[in-house]
C-alpha cells in the first residue's frame, strides 16, 4: 500500500484482536485512508462498510473492501500485462509532477501519463477500474521522490526514483465471509447517519495537515481533471477551499462528538493520537455518552518524515523533529457489558507494555 502519513500498519494486529474479541460481524470504517485497516479486517473475515471523503481514499476502498479477488483477478491482470508494455507519452502528469516540479522522474511521468488514459479508454466498470488505479498509484508511490508527503519532493532525486515504473496485481481479497464490503465516499457525519454495523472504527484526523494536501498528486491521478495547480508543489487548487472541520481546532471537537452521537453501531472504536487537537480527558467525556469506556494505550514511532526531518518546499532539510515518538490511544465504548469484560484483560495487557517502554 502507499506510503501513508497516520497509517495504522503496526495498530492492525492490535485492532484486530480488539474487533474479534468484541464479536462483531459487519465494521464501518469511516475515516478509511488507504484502507490498511478495512482490508485486515476483510481479511479476518469481517464485512467491511469503508468511507472517505476524498476519491482516491474511496478509490483504495473499492479496490480494497469492495472489489473481490474471484470476481476480477483475471481480468485485472489481463490489463496489467497490457498497461505494462505501453510507451510512455508525455502529457499533464510530466508536465505538473516531473517538470514544474520534481516528485517523479520524467520516463516515470510518461509512462503514468500512458497508462492513465489508456484506462480512461476502456470504460471500465467502477471496481475493475479502482484496481487498475490502484494499481497505478502504487507503482508510482514506488517510484517517487518525496518524504514520504506530497508536500514537497526531495531537492536530490531519491534512489528509488531511479527505477522503472511497474504495474502489479494489488493485494486483492476473496469476498468475506459475513458479506460484501462497501465503499463511499461521504462526509464522515453524513456516512454515519446512513450506514448500519455492528462495529464502527473512527479514526479521524487528529491535526490540521490535510490529507488532500498531503496526497494532491493521488487526488489527480485517480480524478483525472487535469485541474490547474499552485506553488513549488503544484497542489490542485481546490486544496484552498476543500476542508474539513476535523482539520480545524475549534470545530474539531464538536465534528467528533457529533459523529460519535449519530453513528449507528453498538460499539465503537477509536484511534486517535497524542498530538491531536483532542486530549484523553475530553475523548473519553465524549464517549461516555455511549456507555463504558476503556482506553489502550500504544507507543510507536512518528511518520517517516519526522525520522528523516523537516524539509522546506524546496526539498532542502532544514532541520529536526522535537521527538521521534508519539502515543497511539484506541477508545472502546460498547453497549454491551458482556463484550467490555471480555477486552479488560487486552486493556491490561497494554497498560503494561505502555509503561515498559515509557522512558
């Protein structure tokens, strides 16, 4: 999957265990991202109801939850193998990502250029055409020359962007078990008002980075609007005026609590950080209108870009993160008695493991 600021790739196992320890059947998940999360919980079997408020956050979510391994892995590979033969032909992509800015190399630029009209061409049926997107978007994640964000691009090219782009089959899954995964793309609060589990997992973004600032070039490539763009980046216009109350210290609290009031679970599933607009104190007060809340707390590492550093827009490092690691706080709140005793001993567990690896 991409390279993804706030991804829950070391959280998964532990969400895991937490969802099946609950019982349930069916998950929303309405904040979905790359839909790390969505496609383990499909894994496990679980029906998977993913949203996202920006399309090619939706577009994951189709390949990932919705789309099933049985149904189009032929046909996808079909096409791959065809996509990947294709010359590259220089046209919007080169121009705006290669040329009036660095975050792919030219021959790279060329060749998403090819494949992404060659895809407009076929007039695909929307999950075969989320594949093959998805499909393109991580072969040019692999390929690139960024941070890990699309805020900037490196001032010298990184080594990976020296290879060829490379179409491959995305990690497709078999239909779950408990039924046919959804994707939406929806306001968060509007998808929790319409869309019924036995499970929701929120998590929402804890700070005022924007996503579609953050992944612009992902938002075009699967858009494909050509849209007219701005600054060293080439950001999309239009991420000047598309916001979220999440991304906004004082609306973000009253955004939360009004999606944890309406949506339509009996248990709910929170990630949210340590940095975030929201403490500990106030998410639980929040919560606490739904029931019984108990919270496991996780120690891991910042994103990669604070590892690597900070870097001005000119891809030049011009210095260093304050610290290096962050608490990851999950919130469980349950209608059910029942299914908060069978977590204590999880909630237990990860209170130990938290103040063993405090300094």
């Amino acid at each position: 999957m991409i390279k993804y600021l706030g991804s829950k790739r070391t959280l998964v196992p532990r969400l895991c265990e937490l969802i099946a320890a609950l019982e349930a059947r069916s998950v929303i998940d309405l904040f979905s991202g790359t839909s790390r999360v969505g496609h383990a919980l499909k894994r496990a079997g679980l029906q998977v109801h993913a949203n996202d408020h920006n399309a090619y956050a939706a577009t994951l979510a189709r390949c990932y939850v919705q789309a099933d391994r049985d149904e189009l892995m032929t046909a996808a590979s079909r096409l791959i193998a065809e996509f990947n033969q294709l010359p590259g032909a220089p046209g919007y992509f080169t121009e705006t990502f290669c040329e009036r800015s660095r975050f792919f190399q030219p021959k790279n630029g060329a060749r998403v250029d090819a494949i992404r009209e060659a895809i407009v061409l076929k007039g695909l049926e929307p999950e075969l055409e989320a594949v093959l997107l998805v499909s393109l978007m991580e072969a040019a994640d692999r390929v690139d020359s960024t941070t890990g964000v699309q805020m900037a691009f490196l001032k010298q090219w990184a080594a990976r962007s020296h290879n060829s782009l490379e179409l491959r089959l995305p990690d497709l899954l078999p239909r779950a078990p408990r039924g046919k995964g959804t994707a939406h793309q929806l306001d968060a609060l509007a998808a929790a008002r319409v869309l019924e589990a036995d499970l929701a997992y929120l998590d929402p973004p804890y700070n005022q980075h924007k996503y579609l600032g953050n992944y612009h070039i992902w938002e075009t490539l699967v858009l494909w609007d050509k849209p007219a763009s701005y600054g060293t980046a080439c950001k999309r216009v239009d991420c000047r005026s598309r916001g979220s109350a999440f991304n906004s210290r004082p609306e973000s609290a009253a955004a939360l609590r009004a999606v944890i009031a309406g949506v339509q679970a009996h248990h709910l599933v929170i990630s949210f950080n340590n940095e975030g607009f929201i403490d500990r104190a106030e998410m639980e007060a929040m919560l606490h209108s739904r029931g019984e809340v108990l919270v496991l707390a996780h120690d891991f590492k910042r994103y990669v870009g604070a590892q690597i550093g900070v870097f001005n827009p000119r891809g030049e490092k011009v210095g260093t993160a304050g610290h290096l690691r962050n608490t990851e706080y999950i919130y469980v709140v349950s209608d059910s008695p029942a299914a908060l005793q069978r977590l204590r001993p999880l909630a237990a567990a990860a209170a130990d493991a938290h103040a063993a690896a405090a300094p």
